[in-house]
C-alpha cells in the first residue's frame, strides 16, 4: 500500500529531504560524478552516510549507479529522468541559499 500524504510538499521534503541528499542531487544536477568526486565535493560526510545516501537515492528512482566493471572499481552516479526533473527545485533552493547568506553575511 503506497504512503499517503495530506499535501505535496510533505511529499517532496520526504524525497528530497535531509541534508545530505539534497547535497548529492545538487551536485549530480551538474553531471555524472565518481563516488571519490561526491566524496570531495561533500566534506563532511561520512563514507558510510554517503554510501547510504547514493543507495536509497537509486532506491527512490533518482540516482543512476553505473559500474564500468573495471579494476580498480569505477563507479559513476548520475541523474535519472526523474531526478532531472527536481532540477528546478534545486535551483530555487540554491538561489534561495544565495540571497539569504547575502542579506546574513555568511560566506561560502
């Protein structure tokens, strides 16, 4: 029985939501990245939270793992159809970010 939800955006946070998994769609929104890059990319993330994230993220239908077959291991992550298609949300929380570092004077 699928999970019912009483508005859109409870469904969207329960996809989206978590500080780490909004991270990873972000940076995989820029294009295909290998498991060392995202692990560069995200400091502060545990090799374990980030294994788990990219797996329940593929789980969810929005991240694409593909493994070459090669030795040593080369493993990328993209995004699928569907996680192209929160692009604009990510956008908007990206600009959303922006504007209130600026107005708080927080620096990246």
């Amino acid at each position: 029985m699928p999970k019912r939800y009483s508005c859109p955006v409870e469904l969207t946070v329960d996809v989206v939501g978590g500080r780490w998994r909004t991270v990873l769609l972000s940076h995989l929104k820029e294009g295909v990245h290998r498991y060392g890059e995202l692990r560069r990319l995200t400091p502060g993330i545990s090799e374990k939270m980030l294994s788990q994230r990219l797996r329940e993220l593929e789980a969810d239908g929005l991240v694409r793992r593909r493994d070459r077959g090669t030795v040593p291991p080369h493993v990328e992550y993209d995004l699928t159809d569907e996680g192209r298609s929160l692009a604009p949300v990510l956008q908007a929380l990206y600009d959303w970010g922006v504007a209130r570092a600026e107005r708080s004077g927080i620096r990246f």
